[in-house]
C-alpha cells in the first residue's frame, strides 16, 4: 500500500511541477486546480514530515 502512495505522490509532484514549469516558460497563468494540487502535496510533505520527526525524538527519548 505504501509503494502506491508514493508512486502516485511521485507521479502527481512530477505533473504539478512539469505543468508550472511550461506555465512559467510560457507566461501563463497556472490554472487554479494546478495550484490546489500542489498546495495539497506541499501541505502532505509537511504533515509527513512533522510525523517522522516526532516518531524520531519518540524513539530517541524512549
């Protein structure tokens, strides 16, 4: 289950990027569910990052 989470976090950051780079390139504006989803992975990369962190000072205290 967790190879499907990340492959499609994988495939999802690689469109969202790719997409914002051609916008960029292009002088376009970025369509707003192109902003929504990378809001949403830059949202998840920092829960999932908070998350190891804690389970990382957890196991060092303990």
């Amino acid at each position: 289950m967790i190879e499907f989470a990340a492959l499609t976090y994988g495939v999802l950051a690689s469109f969202v990027l790719s997409s914002a780079g051609r916008n960029r390139a292009a002088k376009r504006p970025h369509p707003p569910v192109l902003r929504h989803i990378g809001y949403v992975l830059c949202g998840m990369s920092a829960g999932t990052c908070a998350i190891l962190t804690g389970v990382a000072v957890n196991h060092l205290l303990h």
